[in-house]
C-alpha cells in the first residue's frame, strides 16, 4: 500500500510539472493567456505537494522501520537513532534524488509566487524551465531510482543500517545545505532562458539574475564549507579537502559561479558582456548537472560518490539538451545580446573583471581536466591514470595567488579607463602601509616564498578593503556632517552590492591564510604504538597516552567504543587544555546483516579529537588498539590556522547578505560617467 502511494505521489507529480509547461506554452498562444498562466501557476503548487508528500512518505516509511521497502531496508535499522532516520532520506542513490526533486519544485514554487506578486514578466518561463528540470528528475526517481520499491522476497525482520561515516550530525545539515546550492544553479539558468525567449536583457533581467546567483552562490559556499568540516570532524585523515571527484563537483559550479558575479556587474553598469553572462549562467548549469553525473554514475572513484548505476547517460543526454537549447536562443537573439559599449582599457576595474573572469574559468577547466582525465584515459584504452593532489595543489596555487592579489587592487582602480599616475595615487597608501609586513611575512612563513607571499597580498587585502571603507566612511562625514558610526551604516545602506562584496573579498583573504597555514605548514606523524603512561611528541606538544576507556552508555546503533585518553603538554610542561584530556576513539557498529560479526563484518569509524586554537589545530587519530595489553596506536597531525577557514565563512555570509540589501539612493549623487581616480570620493557612496 505504502509503496503505491509514493509511486503515485511521483506520477502525479509529474503530471503536474507537464501541465505546468504546457499550460506556460499555451499562454503565448491563446487569447485568454491569464487563465492559464493562472493554471500554470496552481499546478506548480499542485507538483510541490505531491513531491512534499512523497519525501513524507518516506520519512514516516524510515520512522516506522518499514523495511518491506528495498531502500529503507539498504540505508536504516531498528537501532538507528531517529535523526538518522530521518538523515537517511538522502542516505542513498534514490531518496537523494527524490530530494533534490524536492528542491527544485520548492524552487519554483518560489519563483511562480514571487513572480506573481511582484509582476515579474520573465517569471513564468523561468518556472517552466524549472519545472522542466523537476521532471527530469522525477522520471529519473520514478523509472531508474525509485525509492518505494520492494524488497525481493520475505520482509526483513532488521536492515543493513546506514554508512557509519554517514551517522554524523553533519549528515543532518551537509547534504540538504549542498543540494540547495547546488539545485539552485537552475534558477539563473532558467530566468536565462527566459530572457532570450522574452529578448529581455534590462536591468530588470539583471537585478532579478544577480540576486538568484548571490543567493545560490552563497549556499553552495556554506556547504563546501560544511563538507571541509565534516570530512575533517569525521574521516580522521588530518585533512578537509582532497581534490576528491565528488569534492571537485561542487567546486566547479562555485567557481563559473565566481566568476559570473563579477561580470554582471559590468552589464548592469554599462551594458557589457550580455553574450558571456548568458554562457556563464548556462556553463554554471551544466556544471551542477556534470557534478551530479559524477557523483550517481559510478564513471569516478570516490568516497562521497554513489554506487554505479545505470542514469549517466540520462544526465549527459540533459545536458546536451539543455545546451543545445541555450546555443540556438542565443544564436537567434544573436543582435539583441550586442554590448552597449566596449571595455576601454585592461588598466581600469572592467579589465580587472575580466582578468578575474579568465583566471576563475581557467581555475575550472584545471579542476575540470584533473577530475575527468583519469576516465578518459581508462576510455581510450591507456589505463585509469591517477591524479593526485599534486597535479591540483600546483596548478591552483599560481591562479589563486593572482586572484587574491586581484581581490585587493580591482576595488582601488576607476571604472573605463585610468593613467599609471592614477592607479599609483590609488594604490599607494595600501600597498605602502603592506611593505613593513613583508619581512615579517617572510619570517613567519620559514622563508617560503609561496606562504610569504600569500599571507603579503592577504594583508594588502584588508589594507586595501580598509582603505575603501575609510574613504567612503570619511566622504560621507564630510558631505552629509555625520558620526562616523551613522556615515558606515548609510555607506552600506547606499551601495550594499559594493561593500558587501568588499566583506567578502576580506573573506577571501581570511580563508587564504587559513588554507596556507594547513598546507603548507602541516606536521604529521607516524602512528605509533603506545603503552599506557608512553609518549610521543607532535610539534610543540609532548603527548602521554593515559589509557583505554569505554563509555558506561552509548548511542542504541553502537556495539563499542574504544577510546584513547591522552594528555597534552605543551613546550612549558603545562597541560593544555587543563579540564580534560583528549580523546580520539574508534566507534563499532551494530552488525544487522545477520552474517558473523568479526574481521571486515563489523562496520568500524574512526572519530578523531581535535583541540582547536586560533594558532593551530593538534588533530589525533586512535589508529589501532591492541585490547591484549590496552595499547593505542596513535597518529597525530599538527594543522595550524585551520580555525580561520572556518571563519572565513562568517565574511562570506555577512557580505553576501549585505550585497542582497535592497539599495538606498544616496543624497550624494554619483557621476554620470565613472570618474578619474582622482575624483573617486564622489563616487564611493554612489
């Protein structure tokens, strides 16, 4: 009964993602185009409904251990604690894809309400284009990876239970975070479409275009973000980031993603760049489609990856589709997508943007090339090549460093065009005010000029950043005879989409010293065996193992748990931290399989302990244990500044919400044509 009813729920479902294209269709054709507009919009809710249901359904088949469902039976048990039943919902291939159905019909359910309250011409195309997406998917659930399918044979009494990396709380906020980003990448890709089936590419289009990547952008940087930590909290190899497949996927929508937030901003402005924004919209599509061909097609080996299936070929024949569709639109708004104008000179902001634009696309064709060149080579007959993360650290580093150092100068230079007396007039005070660091840089990064350099441009970052706030702050005093706490809050107020950004250009610069600080400066050991009351030293830390210990209560979904007390002295013989010791231990799961529960039956996790500092992170792996004579095989990393990763993403979100602030006219009125460097102070409120 249960299984028909979510078999319906995703027909009908799709049913109403039909009927909402073709209601759309038919209101450019008929005579009485607000009915079925009005149609269209109704039967988004109705698709909406039907999907919400269906991920009830199944969340109550979890709750209530259904196992009678093949795919309840694969990814939960009796023990499982409730929030990863409820996890569970993504756990696998099927639920997964019924959730991110979900999303993209919440997504345009979004888009059809707030289209149609605000007006919006380009809205009931951009849902259909959504709507279209939510088909696709749905079909995938319903015909390839339905989640209500049966168990063959007898109902289980118990089931497998989830991947035990996966029972982790970042289960619960990881995935739906990534999947919002990450289905978000339709929404400009759809209002795209939509203005080149209206010929609308006004500001309009780009106020409406600009706010949807800001919002997906920013989401998919939070879950890149959350996915560092978890990899870092949970999979015990001292690290956040591996160039993983799976890891790269979500990187490379992020990245075309980038790059398209910059060049907006010189169509908005004066009308530049229509035909490259419209392909950056579209390559930031088909890249989340690419990332979730790698992830469900099993063509990529990874950790994060699901198992083979048969859908690849479904994702490429969409992708093609949709590219294909994009190709003949533009080709015939071919002369409405003309610019307006002409970048003058590469020695203005315009320039830079571009510069920044090149540097991001090569940034994702480079990640692109190392994630899909081992498949490639194993098609063409060679052999799977490895890439490992030597090929990506090398290649990114010199494009990253140029981006940083663009981070700082792009906001200092005029619009149109500018002297080299009028760039050095605008970068002098930061540029001067970072040289006194550079030693000191120096020293703190051991004479390595890749760090050196990198903590440098991060100071001439904030010098600059600063300096553009100052000026602001300052003009407005001046103007307007306010404090200086009213001129910063109205400097925001009157242009959020600059000062945001400026917020997050000091994010950058805080994350690129947290990225360096771990890479390039990490210690790691061998594990070493231990006795009780032994020690080892890691760094600046002498670390004495203290003994094994077992909780007295443990979760209802472990059988064990093996724990390693280990106490920390640093250079000075104190303990650190006083309170407690650490305690890296290993988590062994209930085995429900029904098979012997020895050797490589018993589902075990590593759970590293990690004693973070805004200096550095001491990170301790319980290896091994030798239960004979209670010793710990123990390995230990030294991670410094990986707190200021984290951070970083508190400027991210802080800017970005800033930049999404609805704009106050300023009562200083800006320049009809970008003024010289000299003249920038009437234009920094503008």
């Amino acid at each position: 009964m249960l299984a028909q009813l979510g078999h319906t729920l995703i027909w009908l479902a799709m049913g109403a993602a039909a009927f909402n294209i073709a209601a759309t269709g038919l209101a450019t054709r008929r005579s009485n185009r607000a009915a079925w507009l009005e149609s269209a919009h109704n039967a988004v809710f109705v698709c909406w409904a039907f999907v919400a249901a269906a991920c009830a359904l199944l969340i109550a088949a979890f709750l209530t251990d259904n196992f009678a469902l093949s795919y309840v039976w694969q990814n939960s048990n009796r023990d499982q604690p409730v929030p990863f039943k409820i996890s569970a919902l993504w756990g696998g291939q099927g639920g997964s894809l019924l959730l991110w159905t979900f999303v993209l019909a919440t997504y345009a359910l979004v888009i059809s309400r707030s289209g149609r309250k605000s007006g919006q011409n380009l809205a009931p195309a951009a849902v259909a284009v959504v709507t279209a997406t939510t088909f696709f998917f749905a079909a995938l659930v319903f015909f390839r990876e339905n989640p209500f399918a049966l168990v063959e044979g007898a109902v289980p009494a118990d089931g497998r239970g989830m991947n035990p990396l996966l029972q982790n709380y970042w289960m619960q906020i990881h995935p739906p975070t990534l999947y919002i980003g990450y289905v978000g990448c339709t929404v400009p890709f759809a209002f795209a479409v939509s203005a080149l089936l209206h010929r609308r590419f006004d500001e309009e289009w780009v106020s409406i275009i600009r706010r949807w990547v800001l919002f997906t952008w920013i989401v998919l940087t939070v879950g890149i973000v959350l996915g560092g930590v978890w990899a870092y909290e949970t999979l015990g190899w001292g690290g956040y980031w591996a160039w993983d497949p799976v890891e790269n996927a979500s990187l490379l929508p992020w990245l075309s993603a980038t790059a398209f937030l910059h060049s907006i901003m010189l169509q908005g402005r004066r009308g530049l760049l229509k035909n490259w924004n419209i392909a950056l919209v579209t390559l930031t599509f088909l890249l989340s489609i690419f990332g979730t061909f790698l992830t469900r097609s099993g063509v990529v080996q990874s950790v994060h990856s699901f198992a083979e299936s048969g859908i690849g070929g479904y994702f490429l024949g969409f992708m093609g589709f949709a590219l294909a569709l994009t190709m003949v639109l533009i080709y015939l708004r071919r002369s409405e997508l003309h610019s307006d104008a002409k970048i003058e000179s590469s020695l203005s902001r315009e320039g830079i943007f571009m510069l920044n634009n090149w540097l991001l696309l090569g940034a994702t064709f480079a990640v692109l090339w190392g994630t899909v060149f081992p498949t490639l080579s194993e098609a063409i007959g060679g052999g799977r090549v490895t890439v490992g993360q030597e090929y990506f650290n090398r290649v990114m580093a010199p494009i990253g460093l140029l981006l940083l150092a663009l981070t700082g100068i792009g906001p200092l230079l005029p619009w149109r065009r500018a002297t080299w007396a009028g760039v050095w007039k605008a970068i002098k005070f930061p540029l001067l005010w970072s040289l006194p660091f550079v030693p000191v840089m120096w020293f703190l990064a051991q004479w390595r000029t890749g760090a050196a350099t990198a903590f440098v441009l991060a100071v001439f970052v904030f010098l600059a950043i600063g300096w553009e706030f100052f000026r602001g702050i300052k003009t407005l005093m001046h103007k307007r005879r306010e404090g200086a706490f009213e001129a910063s809050a109205n400097l925001l107020s009157f242009n959020p989409a600059r000062y945001g950004g400026y917020i997050v250009h000091l994010g950058v610069a805080v994350m690129f010293v947290g990225l360096t600080g771990s890479s390039v400066f990490k210690i790691e050991t061998d594990p070493i065996q231990l006795k009780k009351g032994e020690t080892m030293r890691v760094g600046e830390y002498v670390l004495r193992y203290d003994g094994l210990a077992r909780p007295t209560t443990m979760p209802d979904n472990l059988q064990d748990q093996l724990v390693a007390l280990v106490t920390v002295f640093d250079q000075n013989g104190q303990i650190t931290p006083p309170d407690r010791p650490m305690d890296p231990r290993i988590d062994i799961f209930k085995n429900t399989t029904g098979t012997d529960a020895t050797g490589e039956e018993v589902q075990r996790a590593r759970r590293p302990s990690i004693r973070s500092t805004p200096a550095n992170d001491l990170y301790l792996v319980l290896d091994a244990l030798d239960t004979k004579d209670n010793s710990a095989s123990i390995k230990a990393y030294m991670n410094p500044l990986v707190m200021w990763i984290w951070v970083s993403m508190g400027f991210f979100v802080l800017g970005t919400v800033v930049a999404m602030l609805p704009h106050r006219r300023s009562a200083v009125a800006p320049l009809p044509v970008p003024a010289p460097v000299e003249e920038r102070e009437k234009e920094l409120v503008a």
